[in-house]
C-alpha cells in the first residue's frame, strides 16, 4: 500500500492551462507529492523517467507528440501501463472520445470544463 | 435559411452556424472565467478595420477547412486572462499570449463539436496568437465568414469562423 503522497504530471503546451489544473489540485485538499509539467508528450515520457508518477493529466492536442501518442506510448510500456491516464481536451467528439477509451485513457473530461467537477473527479481518482 | 455553403452541400446555414460559434463562446465564458457574456449587435467600434490588440487563430480541416479567431483590445486581453487565471494581469506578456490562444482553442474546439454531428469530422490545429497594432484581417472569396460580436464584464470582443468546403 502507497505511504508516500501521490506525484503527478500535467501534459499541456498550454502554460495557462497547466497553471488552472495547478491550482484545481491544489482545491482537492489532498496531500500531493511532486506535481511535474511536460509541455508535449515527448517531455511528458522524459518526465516519466525516475519519477514515481501516480496520475497523468494530459490534453490531447499538442505539438511534437499528442496526447493519443502519449498514451499509445505509455500502455505499450511494461513500467508505465497502468499509470491512470486523465484526458482533458477540447476534442469532444464521440470518435476521438472512444479512440482514446479504446487506447487506455482512464476518464476523459472535455474543455471548457467546471473546476468544481474536475476536483471532485481528480480527488476521487487519487484516493481510489 | 439559405447560405452559399448550404448551396454547396452542407445542411447548415450561416445562421445556424453563428449561433453555435456564440453558444461555444459563452459555454468557455460562463465555466472558464466565471463571467456572463451578451451578443452585441455591432463589431466593437476598434475592430471594424484594422485593429490594435491580439487576434488568436485555431486551424479547421476536415470536411471543411478554414479558420476561427477571437480579436480584442490589449484591455480586454488583460482582462479575459486575469479572469481565467484569477491573477490580476495589466499589460500583454507571455502569460496573456498563451491564455488567449487557449480562450480561443476552447472557442474553436467547442463550435467544430457542436458542429461535427452535420458536417462530419474536424480537426483543430494548435493556436497562433498575434499582438499588434494596424492588424487587419482578410477572408477568402470561397466559403463562408461568419462572426459574432460579444460583450463580458471586463470588455468586448469579436469571434470569427471562415470556412470552405475542403477540395476533393
């Protein structure tokens, strides 16, 4: 059983974003280890390398490498497969929704989104 | 009613289009930056011309290829990036760059959402963000334009989408 607070890693070429979900994390009232941020999915894999990471969240368009490569990557590693992976993006269409769900995404919560859901949401997933 | 896109084969007018580009606004508006936003009748008077301000522009391809773009005042700028990063921003920087071409990348993503189930898959490129002065912006002859202008609480602005059905 985990003893050591949870470390994270946020995935958005967007610095605003990843500053709004800093501060979403910091509502959820949970004692967070590290909380790690990759601008791409290429930073997001390096990130991932020595770093005990128990939950990504990451958008899905990004450049260099996206979000559904990010993922594909990580479910094809023996180290990484079962880290919860959390989608948020703006891309809500039904097909990139399934596309991501089939490639392992953990839960998938679409852009514009309210903070309240969202902590609610991410305090769930690290307690579980 | 009847637009020169509908013509060409795509069930939804201009009309249509607009009202799901401002729905799109307002949803971002209201979740995002906790502020209520209104439909004005008129352009802000800054940008029926050129411009001094930031326009942000998101990319659409698919069964349509154009363009969407949101286009304020440095003012309003400011103003929409403090809202949504809830730190008090007085002059344009980096920060404010970034957090305008995301208001616009939600703006985008959201109206190809609502607009995918008629028209079929989109896709949106990353955002490109411009800040100037004498900016002036010029849609194609092919293809539709369509904007809607928008006022919040801390200042007005313009939302575009020009699209074109994509060559065969």
């Amino acid at each position: 059983m985990r003893t050591e607070p949870p470390n994270l890693l946020i995935v958005d070429d967007s610095t605003a974003i990843r500053k709004i979900l800093l501060r979403v994390l910091s509502q959820t009232g949970l004692q967070l280890g590290r909380v790690l941020e990759a601008g791409d999915g290429q930073e997001a894999l390096k990130q991932m390398e020595g770093n005990d990471i128990s939950l990504i969240l990451s958008d899905i368009n990004m450049p260099n490498m996206d979000g559904l490569e990010l993922l594909r990557a990580l479910r094809g590693s023996p180290d990484w497969r079962d880290v919860p992976v959390v989608m948020i993006t703006t891309e809500g269409g039904q097909a990139r929704v399934e596309e991501a769900v089939q490639l392992g995404a953990t839960s998938y919560v679409r852009k514009p989104f309210n903070a309240d859901l969202l902590r609610d949401k991410l305090a769930s997933l690290l307690t579980k | 009613m009847t637009t020169d896109i509908a013509l060409k084969g795509i069930p939804i007018s201009t009309e249509e289009m607009a009202n799901m580009l401002f729905a799109a606004t307002q949803e971002v508006f209201t979740s995002m930056l906790g502020s209520e936003l209104r439909q004005l009748p008129e352009p802000p008077a800054e940008q029926s011309g050129s411009f001094d301000g930031v326009l942000s522009l998101v990319g659409l391809a698919g069964s349509l290829i154009g363009n969407g773009s949101l286009a304020c005042t440095a003012e309003a700028a400011c103003e929409m990036s403090s809202r949504l990063l809830m730190t008090e921003f007085k002059n344009v920087d980096d920060e404010v760059l970034d957090a305008l071409g995301e208001i616009a990348n939600m703006v985008v993503g959201g109206f190809k959402n609502l607009l995918e189930p008629t028209v079929g898959r989109l896709q949106i490129s990353i955002p490109s963000v411009i800040y100037g002065k004498n900016i002036a912006t010029r849609d194609a002859k092919a293809g539709v334009a369509l904007g809607v202008c928008c006022g919040f609480a801390g200042g007005e602005f313009a939302v575009k989408v020009r699209l074109a059905p994509a060559r065969e």
